[in-house]
C-alpha cells in the first residue's frame, strides 16, 4: 500500500513522508513464517517485491496527483 502522510506540528513544522507498507494477505505473506522470510530479506538486503501502483483512469491519477501537490502547500 502506497502511504502519503503530512504532519503539521505545534510549531509550525510540517513533516512529509511517502511509503510503501507491506500488508499482503495473500500468498501465505501474512503466517508468522512468512513475515520472518521478508524481514530476513530486508536484513541481508535481498529486495521485497511489493504490487506497483497502477493508475489506468486519467481522471483518478490527477486526482492522485492534485491531492499530492496540495501537501506542498
């Protein structure tokens, strides 16, 4: 799952983060076994596939991208 979070702060201070949250269900990604293999790839720098992001209606996408220019702001 794509995450795109802004944080305001008390003081003003403004914080953006955009991740990637692993969160498969599928595939037997969620049994405790599976979760240990992904972690033991992260720690020995193996890549972990996640699904892509994938956009086909141009009218959700500027959308996606209308909400994303306003963190800017």
């Amino acid at each position: 799952m794509l995450v795109v979070e802004k944080t305001v702060w008390e003081d003003g201070e403004v914080n953006n983060d955009i991740s990637v949250q692993d969160s498969r269900y599928d595939h037997n990604y969620a049994t405790l076994w599976g979760r240990l293999k992904s972690a033991m790839k992260v720690l020995f720098g193996k890549p972990v596939y996640y699904s892509d992001v994938y956009i086909n209606n141009p009218d959700d996408f500027r959308g996606f991208v209308e909400k994303l220019n306003k963190l800017c702001l």
